[in-house]
C-alpha cells in the first residue's frame, strides 16, 4: 500500500516531494458524522496539543522508519488553531517531534502553515 497521497516537486531544486496527509483533528470530524454539531470543552491549548499529537502518533505508528523518513507528514489544520497553539506544541514537544520518522512535519491550515519538524 503506498503511503504518498501527494506527489509534489520543489521548483527550486526539482526533487519530488511525497506527501501523507491527515487531519489534525479527528474527533471535531466525527462529531460532525454523528450529529452535527461540535461541541469542545476544555482550554483551548491542550485540545490542540492533544490533537495534534494524537494525528501525528497515528501515522508515526501506521509507517516503519524507513518508510517515513522519506515522507513529509502534511497536517490538515482545523480552524481553532492559532499560531500560539503551535509554537506552544513545539516548545513542549521537542525530543517527540525529534524522534519521529518522518522527514518533516507541517500544520497547513487556512490561515496558518508551520512547520513543526
């Protein structure tokens, strides 16, 4: 089962690019399918952080090293999240996202991209 969902090149060198994609937030997803309404409770940072994390060991457990360290994990954002919400992430998450497989990690939402690794 091939783990690319998107293929993509760099301009700048022409190297390809490949791509897993995943929601940064599935449960706001499900509660949708379920019933319609999202409905959270709790501070706002640690919902995304657990979030987050929660996406990111998903797919860390999914691909065996050397099949991840040559993907970028894209993180499908959702709307909540703020730019605090990741730089909080990344302070307190070093040595996880220093240990992951993958070769890069990135939050790409509508009004933010980051790269976390």
């Amino acid at each position: 089962n091939d783990p690319v969902d998107v293929l993509a090149q760099d301009p700048k060198t022409n190297n390809l690019l490949r791509l897993q994609v995943c929601v940064s937030d599935d449960e706001p997803w499900k509660d949708l399918v379920q019933g319609n309404v999202v409905t959270r409770g709790g501070k706002r940072h640690e919902l995304h952080h657990q979030a987050i994390k929660r996406a990111i060991s998903s797919k860390t457990k999914k691909y065996p090293m050397e099949i991840s360290r040559n993907l970028i994990l894209l993180l499908d954002g959702w709307l909540g999240v703020h730019q605090d919400d990741l730089d909080e992430f990344k302070a307190t998450e070093e040595k996880f996202l220093k240990d992951l497989g993958f070769r890069e990690v990135w939050f790409v939402g509508p009004e933010i991209i980051d790269k976390l690794k």
